[in-house]
C-alpha cells in the first residue's frame, strides 16, 4: 500500500511502498500521536526503516493496495 506522509516545516513529502495493511500503519500514526511513541516507525517494502518524529507529523495519506500485474499480455 502506498503511504504519503506530511512533515511539518519540510517541503517535500515521504511516500513509500508498504507490505503492513491499512489497520497497522492507522495503529501506528495513533500511537505516535497519542504520545505513546515519540516517533513513527514504518517498513517499506525493501526493509527501510522509516523514522518521523511524532510531534512533527502534518497528515499521513494510506493509499489503496496494489496488486502486482504479473505477466507480458496488452493492457
């Protein structure tokens, strides 16, 4: 799933590719905003850690699940 992420003061967003779902990456932005964690953590798709101080988030966008294609047919 693509995740588009906003920082504070920076003018360029992150975007990566993650294998977590929908409902792992929404548990982790709330428990960075909640104070349970001073910083988000997400793995994207090549084992990258990706590291955003919580108090510095501006809005986190979860994009839809892609499905690989697989395959040489036309589109």
């Amino acid at each position: 799933m693509e995740v588009k992420i906003g920082v504070q003061h920076a003018p360029r967003e992150i975007v990566l590719e993650s294998g977590q779902s929908a409902e792992e990456v929404e548990r982790a932005v709330s428990e960075a905003l909640a104070g349970k964690s001073a910083l988000l953590s997400l793995v994207d798709d090549h084992g990258r850690k990706v590291l955003v101080p919580a108090d510095r988030l501006a809005y986190v966008e979860l994009g839809e699940p892609t499905a690989r294609k697989v395959g040489f047919s036309a589109l």
